[in-house]
C-alpha cells in the first residue's frame, strides 16, 4: 500500500472551507489545530505522518496474531509500556511488520495525519474504513484537515465549536483528564490569538514557558533537544503538539522535575536550551 502523498500543505481557503461545514468561526478550527493536531500532516519525505499505537493493536487483534504480535513486541496490553518510535523512519519499519500481521487491524491501531486521528475512528469521520481515510489524506493536508472536521461533527462538537466551549472541545479530543493538562485553557489562548490576526504562537516566549499551542524556532530547538536525549516528538517541524507535550512530561518525570508540560527556566536549562541559561 502507497503511504507518499502530494505533502500539499494547508492554505486560508481550508479553514475557511471547514468553518463553513461546521458553522464556527475561522479562528475556532485553527485554533483547534494549533492545539489538537500533529503540526505536519507529511513527514519531508512526504509520506502521511503516523504513529502506531501497540495497545490499539493488541485490543483489536486476538488469538493467533495477537500472540504472534506480542512476541514480536508489535502490541501491548497497556498505553506506554514501551516508547514509541523516534523517527517516521522506525514508525514505518513498524508498520510494515504490523501489515505482515494483519493489513487492515494494522491501519486501524495508528494515527494518521494532520490530526492524528486513528484509523479505528475512521468510520465516525465519515470514511467507510482505515484504508479509505488514509488514501484521502494523501490528497494533502487541506483533505486531512477535511477528516479534523468529520471528527468534530462525528463525536458531536459542532455545537461547542459554534459556542467556544472550550471545555466540551477538550474533553472531547482528550477525554476527561483535560483540565490536568489545561487544553481548555490552550485552545483559548490560540483562538485569541488568531482572533486578533495573530497566529497562535508568534511569540511563544511572551509568557516566559513554551506549551502546547507555541511555533516557531525556539520550538524546533526544544524539539531537537528532546529528541538527542531519546524522547519522541514527533518530527521537528516546530510545532509543539501533542507529542512534544508527551516528550516534554516523560523528560520532566525522568529528570524529577515539576511534570506540567510546560518547558520554563528550570526544564529548559536541564535541556540545554539557551534562552533558559
């Protein structure tokens, strides 16, 4: 199966276009994505960016192939037991061994795209399977963006996207331990910031910490000291998404530090990070 894509990125018209569908404001659906989504929907070799989720795989396979996928260390019972992969690289060495399995169990335990959305929800999106949502999503990110949208109206957030409701949008993508990591609040922060016309993150160190929501190059930074020391991010794309949010908390447990997330003077000097000296 053909995982390389145009690696179209998305332009004005796409948030205007999913606005429209959902019926909210502009800045709700790229405040959303600013927060929610993966930064990238292609890695630079263009390939859809993915991440196999082993206890996916190890709930949605059984008998035989469940076995075979735990010896050969492809599923897990339980989130986290291992790290994930480093590198869209390794991630992809992954998948083809979970393909060798069990092709479409395969798609279904990984996350694709901009969104990061499973394949396992593909249906709740709109698309009549795993390998029909990833086909679409090599159109470019503007049809991944697409699949955020079917997401939102699938598990019924078009109403708290219309009203703001930052906290029914939370909860909705990260379910009830929202409020620990505040996406409430970040997804706020980004709305007005696009908002007043300002992209979110333009100036992540305003507030002295970089958090979920900030871009840039101070981001790309974090991103490539993280990853030298062995935690996943996900790409260096400058991005700081769910998953440098998750590289940052498992540093910060690691070294002992407050686990918030929040990269401020303490976990950037650990880091190394030069404004952080």
């Amino acid at each position: 199966m053909n995982f390389t894509g145009t690696g179209a990125k998305l332009a004005g018209p796409d948030f205007a276009r999913a606005a429209k569908t959902i019926g909210c404001e502009t800045a709700v659906v790229q405040a959303v994505v600013s927060v929610e989504a993966a930064g990238a929907g292609f890695d630079a070799n263009n390939r859809l960016k993915l991440l196999p989720e082993p206890h996916y795989f190890y709930k949605l396979l059984s008998g035989a192939k469940r076995d075979e996928a735990v010896r050969r260390g492809l599923a897990y019972p339980t989130w986290g037991e291992q790290p994930y992969d480093k590198t869209q690289d390794l991630r992809y060495e992954r998948l083809a061994r979970m393909i060798a399995i069990e092709l479409e169990t395969a798609l279904d335990s990984c996350s694709w795209g901009l969104g990061q959305i499973m394949g396992a929800n593909a249906e709740t999106c709109g698309y009549p399977n795993a390998r029909g949502m990833v086909t679409t999503f090599l159109e470019g990110e503007g049809a991944q963006l697409d699949g955020i949208v079917g997401f939102i109206i699938g598990n019924g957030l078009s109403g708290a996207m219309v009203r703001k409701d930052w906290k029914v949008i939370a909860r909705g993508y990260n379910g009830s331990g929202y409020a620990k990591n505040q996406y409430d609040t970040k997804l706020q922060k980004a709305y007005l910031s696009f908002a007043k016309g300002q992209p979110a993150g333009a100036d992540p160190l305003a507030d002295g910490v970089l958090s979920m929501g900030d871009a840039g190059a101070v981001v790309i930074d974090l991103q490539k000291a993280l990853t030298a020391r062995g935690f996943a991010t996900g790409g260096i794309d400058g991005a700081f998404g769910k998953l440098t949010d998750q590289a940052v908390r498992q540093f910060q447990k690691v070294t002992r530090l407050t686990v918030d997330g929040k990269v401020g003077r303490n976990t950037g000097r650990t880091l190394g990070l030069g404004w952080a000296a």
